[in-house]
C-alpha cells in the first residue's frame, strides 16, 4: 500500500470540523515531502515534529529515505490550524509505508507530536469529541492530559495516550521488525477512559458580601440584577467599593445546568482558557479599559471569539466604563439587546453566543469629585460634557439599573458588630426567584430562562399589568420621557422585583422600585 487516510478534526469558529489526511508514497525517487491543504505554519511544521517523533519511537524517518511524500489535508478549502494533525499524520504514513496495520474506519486521532514521541495537550477537545460523535464515528484517541475533557461527550469511546507508541501498539494488527517480519503485539493496550461526571466543587470565596459595610441599596440592585438577569451600572467616587461589589455579585449568581456547564467549558476549552476538565461556575471576565476592539467582540482575519463571548452565561465587569473606546461601548448594543455577536469579515462570518450580565462602574466625572459633599470637583464644564457623551442613549436603555454608590460615614466602616447579610442569604432568594421563572417559562415556545430573556409578546403573556399598575407605569414613562426600550424594560425590572416577594402579580410598589433604577440624569 503506498496510499492512507486517516481522520482528525480541528475547530472552526466554536465548533468541530472533520479534516481527512491523506497521505501517498512515491518511492524509489527524489525525495521530496509535501504538505497540501492549505495549513497555517504550526500544521506544515508538523513534518518535522512528525519526522522525529517516527525516528525516536522505533520507526523509519520519512526524511532518511528517497520517497516523495505527499500529504494531503481535506477539505482544501478549509485554513488549517494548529498542531491537531500530528498524530494522524504519523499515523496514516505509517500505514500507508505499511509498517503497521489497523482499520482507520470510525476511528478519530487528535494530538501534538513532542520531537520525542510524547504526545502534548491541544485545545478544543470538548467541541471536538461532541462534533465526532454527532457525524457517527465511535473511537478518539486524543493526549493523556485531554482525555478527561474528551470524556464528557456520551457516545464515543475515548482512550487517552501518553506516547505515539502507546497509540500503534493498541491499533496495530501486525507489527513488524525492522527485516519486514511479522511480530505479535505484546505491550498492554489502552484502556477506555471512563465517562467524566460533572462534580460542582463548591469553593470558598476570599469575599463576602457581609465584609462590605453599608451600601444596603447598591446590593438590593445587584440581587435583583442576578434574579433576573439583569445589566446594572454602579456609579460614585472612587473608593467607595464599585469594584469590590461587581466581583462578590458572582457570588450569587446560581449555579450552572449540565448543558451550561458543557458549553462553556467547550468555549473556554477552544480559546486555551481551560485550567480544568470543566467550568462548573457562571464565568466572570473583567478587561481593561485599554483593551481592544477585537479581544473585546471577537473578531480577526480567521473571527475568533472575544470577552462578550467568554463571559457567555456569567458575568462581564467593565471598570471604568466610559474610560473604554466609544467604537467598543458601541459594539456593546447587539450582545446586550440579542445575547448574540455577528462577525463578518473578508475571510468567513461566524454568530458567536453573549449572553452575560453587564456589570457597569464608572465614576460621576473624571476627577470622581462630583455631587461629593466632602470635595470639590476640579473639572473643566468641557471636560464633564466630553465626559456625559461617552456612554450613548442607546447603551444607556440597554442598562437595566443604575445605582448609585457613595461615600460610606467612618464610623460605619470602623464599627464591627455591623455584619451585613452573608452571601449565601442573598444567593438563596436568588436562586428562588429563578426557580419562580424557570416554571414560568417552562410552556413557552422559546428557550428562555431568566426576565430579561422576554420580548415585547412575552412580556403581555407572562408579565400582564392590572390596569391601576399599567396606569401608573404610563403616567411614570410620560413624565420621565422613557423609550420604548425602557419602558419594556421596566416591566421586566418589575417582575424580578415580584418574583424576589414570591407575588404572583406586579404590584405598583414593584413599578415604583423599578422605575427607581432608571437614571435620573445624562451620565
């Protein structure tokens, strides 16, 4: 046989994508070895690692012999990336030199070559066992340190290698000695990897909400932004614990289902984020101001995904909020409004997944002086203006609550036997009120899981106002000049609020404490 065909798989976007290696012989000839398929640099140095990791595991370098190999990766329109194909290529010129012997068929083979023959860890495995499993293929043999992630995925058997020899010496049919003679197999073989199951770890946060002292209404905000899913924007003058509020308030958020579970772990897995097997808790990414446009939305020539994305079903804190590039803040109006982001570019499009809450802080000016009583503002009258417009109207109604946080009195701060409400209080009734929400929705026609998921025709089915509440809300909207936006908004606000009472119904008193949240000012 001097032709092979193996299979691997790289990931595409978020997904899984099936890539074919071929591979053909040519022998008594110049040598020559060649890789066809459009591979990026990391693929097309894999005949290096591939060359030495033969030599070094007993096998004959396809570089020490007058061959013309040709090795072909399909589809040949598909940019291929990454040291995924190492150990299939490996593989497939050695069945195709006919030094080994086994059935390819169903079979699915992911690793980096070391020079040495070890195999070393990739990323994605997690999308890329699903992806497999789904086109019906039943074996893949994927590194030692990925097995786990791999064993997630129901309906596939994984086996997890430590060396390439490891992997030909449970393939092989025949072996051969290095006259060409057949040898019977006598190393053990790899064992299957037992299925993973998903173990939350409940683990012991440095940070308590009751260690904050004071600020009794920006937590009542951040309660029911996590209740319902709701973005919220802290504001006051600095020091006065907008930070340490917007990193305890994932604290309370519940915990992930198994199909969250596995998503986000496929996410984090193919962006190289994966410190573990799995992500058992909602994610919480807080960037720079600095960052860029790209790490920010996603994007690149190949669109990759950015932090809207891996904060997917968690939490996204933008410190200084208006400190951030207005093209960023702007890019923010399509995660917030559909929890999706669309990337177009000259070389493909991708729809990556957003759904996260926004926690917003930010100081009143630049100086964070303003309206303080103890202070003075040292801003320039162009300085706040240029100040006020960097956040948008639009970005502004994507907002749910806005909450002020100020200055907390010393002798509040200095005395400990005030000891606020313990976390796990707040995460009780917040896990309440999404089980409230969770029956609610569990007869509605799409997939929707917290308040702020509804749109206008939902709002009508599982949010309907009597009519002195509806009144109320109208005669609140005209006055405070609310869009159409935030009147909705408002509505949903107001449902989270009841759902945190266990009431049945919106109350005026529940319109009222939305309608609260609602800037009062341009910021």
């Amino acid at each position: 046989m001097s032709f092979a065909r193996v299979y691997s798989a790289q990931t595409h976007l978020l997904k899984g994508k099936i890539v074919t290696v071929e591979i053909d012989i040519t022998k008594n000839t110049l040598h020559a070895f060649t890789l066809v398929g459009l591979p990026d640099k990391a693929v097309d140095e894999s005949k290096d690692r591939m060359s030495s990791a033969l030599k070094n595991s007993g096998y004959h370098s396809p570089k020490n012999q007058n061959q013309k190999v040709v090795i072909s990766l399909s589809p040949a329109d598909l940019k291929k990336e990454g040291p995924y194909f190492d150990l299939a290529i490996a593989l497939a010129y050695l069945l195709s030199a006919e030094e080994i012997d086994f059935d390819p068929k169903g079979k699915i083979f992911l690793g980096e070559l070391s020079l040495n023959g070890e195999l070393q860890a990739i990323k994605g495995v997690l999308p890329l066992a699903e992806h497999a499993m789904q086109m019906g293929y039943k074996e893949i043999y994927v590194p030692k340190a990925n097995a786990e992630e791999a064993a997630l995925v129901k309906g596939i058997t994984v086996y997890g290698a430590r060396t390439l020899k490891e992997v030909i010496d449970h393939l092989s049919k025949t072996e051969f000695d290095s006259n060409g003679k057949p040898l019977e197999p006598k190393l053990p073989k790899i064992l299957p990897q037992k299925p993973t199951q998903i173990i939350r770890k409940e683990k012991n946060h440095d940070l308590d909400f009751s260690d904050i002292r004071g600020q009794e209404s920006a937590k009542r905000g951040l309660e029911i932004a996590a209740a319902g899913g709701h973005n919220i924007a802290l504001s006051g003058p600095p020091g006065t614990g907008k930070t340490m509020l917007a990193r305890v308030f994932s604290h309370i958020l519940p915990e992930l289902d198994n199909e969250d579970i596995l998503e986000i772990t496929g996410i984090h897995s193919i962006v190289g984020l994966l410190d573990d097997a799995l992500v058992t808790e909602p994610p919480f990414r807080a960037p720079h101001h600095t960052s860029s446009y790209v790490s920010m939305i996603g994007g690149g020539a190949n669109p990759k995904p950015g932090e809207v994305t891996l904060a997917h079903k968690g939490v996204l804190f933008l410190d200084e909020f208006p400190e951030f590039e207005k093209r960023v803040l702007e890019a923010l109006r399509q995660p917030l409004e559909d929890n999706i982001v669309s990337i177009s570019r000259a070389r493909g499009s991708a729809i990556f997944p957003s759904n996260f809450i926004l926690v917003a802080a930010m100081n009143p000016c630049p100086c964070g002086n303003k309206g303080n009583k103890d202070k003075v503002c040292i801003c320039k009258p162009s300085d706040l203006e240029r100040y006020s417009r960097r956040i948008s109207g639009p970005i502004i109604d994507r907002i749910d609550l806005w909450v002020t946080v100020a200055n907390v009195p010393y002798d509040k701060l200095s005395d400990e036997t005030r000891i606020g409400e313990k976390t796990f209080s707040i995460k009780n009734r917040v896990k309440n009120a999404r089980l409230i929400q969770e029956k609610r929705f569990q007869n509605s026609r799409r997939k929707i899981k917290t308040n702020s998921d509804m749109n206008v025709k939902e709002l009508g089915i599982f949010a309907p106002l009597a009519p002195d509440v509806k009144k109320l809300l109208n005669d609140s909207a005209e006055r405070l000049a609310l869009s159409a936006r935030a009147y909705h908004r408002i509505i949903k606000l107001a449902r989270t609020i009841a759902d945190l009472e266990n009431s049945e119904n919106i109350k005026q008193n529940h319109i009222l404490e939305a309608l609260q949240y609602r800037p009062k000012v341009n910021i």
